[in-house]
C-alpha cells in the first residue's frame, strides 16, 4: 500500500465505515418495515430493529449501535 501511496490503516477504516453506513440503511428499512406493519415493540422500534439486525449480522446490538453512534458523530464533524 505504501508503493502505491495509500495507507492501509485509512483504506481499512473506509471499509468499516462503508459497512457501517450499510447496516444504517438496514436499520432504516427494517424500522420502515415495522411501521408499515403496525407493529409496536416493547423498547421502541429503533432498539428492536438493531436488536434484528445485529442478530442477522452476528455482533451483539450494543456494538451495532456504538457502530452508529461513532459513524454519526464522525460524519458531524466532517
């Protein structure tokens, strides 16, 4: 990566963030299926549907949502 100019650890993040932004979107349409659906989980259905997601995923909803929460805070400073 460095013969080419590039460096690995910022090549690495940009992938991480991309994959961030697409468990986002997953999050979004999952809580749009929800409403669409009527349904009304206990917790909210922001919660349930990163709860859904993380499982799809294989990562515990805590980490999806730390994933967010970090993505947003980085894309408010920019």
């Amino acid at each position: 990566m460095t013969e080419l100019g590039l460096s690995l650890q910022k090549w690495k993040s940009d992938i991480e963030e991309g994959r961030t932004l697409t468990l986002n979107v997953l999050v979004d349409q999952c809580k749009a299926r929800m409403r669409e659906n009527g349904e009304q989980p206990r917790g909210g259905i922001h919660d349930s549907a990163v709860a859904e997601i993380a499982a799809r995923q294989g990562m515990t909803a805590e980490a999806l949502k730390q994933r967010i929460t970090r993505l947003n805070k980085k894309r408010s400073r920019k």
